[in-house]
C-alpha cells in the first residue's frame, strides 16, 4: 500500500501519515481554527497528511443542501488561506471517496452494539430525543473508523471530545485483524493537541464555540469583518469584576477565562503573562485590545478566504483532485479488504 503513497505524495515507507476531518455543517469559527486547522498546518511539515472535508458526517444531523455545498468549499477556502498545502498533502471532500461508505459497512459488521452505545458524543448529541436521532448519527463513529483506517494513518489528531471515537476506532482494527487472523490495519494513535485550550462559546463559557449553536454571537466567524468581530467581543459575556490576577483567580470565572485562552492563543502569549499585563484592570479595556488581537489573526485569513471563494472552478478542481489522489490509496485498501473477508472484486 505504501508504495501508493510514494508515487502520489512522495511518502517514504517509514513516514508517519495524519487524517483529520472538518465538518461542513456550518461557517468554521476561530474555536476550528485554533482547536484544528493552525494544528494541520504546523503538522504538514512532520507527516504525509489527509485532510478531508467530513460532508458524510454532517448530514447525519439535517443540512441544507445549498448551505451544504457553500460551507464545503468555505471550509476548503480557509484551509488554503490558513497555509494548508494542497500539492502536499491530500485535500479532498469525504463523499467524492465512496471507498469511506463500503469500509465504513464492513465496519459495522465487525463493531458490536455494545461498543456503539457507551460513545458519549451520541448520548450528548442526541439528548432526549434519543429515538428520533438518525442512524448515521448513531454509527458516525464507524464511519469516523473508517475514514482513518482507509488511509493506514499513523496518527490522528482528537481534542478531548474524540478521544474515545479514536479508541473505539482501535478496538474494530484489532478485532478485525484478530477476526481474519491478519495485520489488515494499522492501529491509530492519537495526537494530543497540548497547547489549546477548548475554546468556549462567547455566550456561555459553560459550552463549547460550536458552528451549530443557534446564537451567531456565541462565535468568531474566520470569515467575520473587523466590525463583526468587535461588536462579538463587546457583546460577550462577562461579570463585573475587574480582571484576574492569577490563573487560579482566572479559572473560577468561566467567561473570562476564555477570553484570555483565545487572546493567548491568537497573540501567541503565554496565558499567565496576558493575565499578569491586564490584572486588576477593567474589562472594557481587556476586550478592546483583545478584538484588536483577535483581527490580527483573522482578518488576513478572511480576505484570502473571500476572494478564493470568488472562483468556486478552482476550489472544486482542488477538490477533485484530492480525491483522485485519495482514491488510489482507498480502492486499494478495500480491494485488499475484500479478498481478506472473502469477496471477489472486479
Ligand atoms: N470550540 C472548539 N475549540 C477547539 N477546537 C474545536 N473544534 C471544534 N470546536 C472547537 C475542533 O475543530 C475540528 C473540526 O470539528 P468538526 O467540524 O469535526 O466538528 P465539531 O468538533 O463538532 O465542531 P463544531 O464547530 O462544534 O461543529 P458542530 O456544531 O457542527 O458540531 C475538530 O478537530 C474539533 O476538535
């Protein structure tokens, strides 16, 4: 299989190789960008990389089919615009590869129930309308399992949240390798990401920034005007107090606390240092020089997004050809698959 890799993406047999997705289920949020895409940029440099726009994951939740398209190719735009490699890495739209759909069945024989009903994620996306969720909901991370075991990924990069789909994406490529008495997969480890912090929603530092959370000032959109983004920050939840002057004092107010995360993560500043330089000082203050980072980090970002996505005849022939590329190391996967559980492909 590796050898595929070499004559697509210049892969050495020894190269370690990520796969990471981004749902188009919305406009991405600077939580993405900080949690997710300024990660894949810095791991371009150490792994052969597939990103892929995860279109089958969205609609296990309803999408608008126009939405659905623009967000594909909003997603595809700020990856290049953040400095994502399309030449070095494959880049691809998740249902152009239908090679994720008949692994991802093959999958589903092999993972037991039991497995599926302890992922937490489901039980929190669901909530109590549990009987009226979708069945790909339910099974996403069968699905999440093969798009990573497609590929032969080494690693893959989980904030906290994932970490137990990767694990549950471990435990079908052992049980199939067990099953058919072969090494058929490699297992997948995790990359941590260390140094962000989750990022929390402006309106409620209780809950995560989200794409789908219904209050579009709960989020800094990568595509929001300086404007946009000021009014955001102005409007942010807080409490009247002045501001902390340790990280302890920090971490009992949750509002605030991740206001100083994101100035800390855009300006690349310590987190304690930006607490020592705002302490005891007022908030209004904070905020104004935290919009003024936080513009520096999207404003580029969003002008390049924009006119990328003023020629939609460049983004999707990106697009089609990532999944060229993908679909030579995926067909092979399955073919591979097919003769090990028995089939006969064409
Ligand atoms: N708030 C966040 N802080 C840090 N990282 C985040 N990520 C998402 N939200 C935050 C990371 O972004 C990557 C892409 O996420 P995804 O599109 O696969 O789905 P998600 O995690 O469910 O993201 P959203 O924004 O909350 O979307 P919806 O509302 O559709 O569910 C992942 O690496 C994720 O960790």
């Amino acid at each position: 299989m590796l050898e595929y890799y070499t004559k697509y993406l210049d892969y050495n047999m020894s190269d370690k190789v990520i796969f990471s997705g981004v749902q188009p289920s919305g406009e991405i949020h600077i939580g993405n960008y900080l949690g997710a895409i300024t990660q894949f940029v810095n791991y371009q440099a150490d792994y052969k990389s597939i990103f892929s726009i995860v279109d089958l994951h969205a609609i296990t939740v309803w999408q608008d089919p126009g939405a659905l398209k623009n967000s594909t190719r909003e997603v595809l735009a700020i990856f290049l615009a953040s400095g994502l490699d399309e030449s070095k890495n494959i880049i691809f739209n998740q249902s152009q590869v239908p090679e994720h759909t008949q692994l991802a069945w093959i999958l589903s024989c092999t993972a037991r129930v039991g497995w599926l009903n302890r992922m937490t994620q489901f039980k929190d996306k669901a909530g109590k309308n549990r009987e009226n969720a979708s069945i790909g909901l339910y099974t996403y991370p069968v699905l999440m399992a093969a798009d990573i075991l497609l590929y032969s990924a080494s690693h893959v990069p989980v904030g906290e949240d994932q970490k137990q789909h990767l694990e549950l994406a471990r435990d079908i490529a052992h049980k199939f390798n067990t099953d058919y008495n072969e090494n058929c997969f490699i297992l997948p480890e995790p990359l941590m990401n260390k140094s962000t912090t989750r990022i929390m929603s402006l309106r409620d530092g209780s809950n995560k920034m989200s794409k789908s959370d219904i209050s579009e000032y709960s989020r800094i959109l990568m595509t929001d005007s300086n404007d946009q983004i000021s009014l955001k920050i102005k409007k942010a939840k807080t409490d009247s107090l002045k501001m902390p002057d340790t990280l302890k004092g920090a971490e009992t107010r949750l509002e605030i606390n991740n206001l100083l995360n994101i100035y800390s993560a855009c300006g690349l500043i310590d987190k304690e240092e930006v607490i020592s330089k705002y302490a005891s000082r007022e908030i209004s203050l904070f905020k104004k020089d935290l919009t003024e980072v936080i513009i520096k980090t999207v404003e580029p970002i969003s002008i390049k997004t924009n006119l990328l996505l003023k020629d939609e005849t460049y983004l999707d022939k990106v697009l089609r050809e990532g999944a060229s590329k993908a679909r030579v190391i995926a067909d092979k996967t399955i073919r591979n698959i097919y003769d090990k559980i028995g089939m006969i492909s064409k």
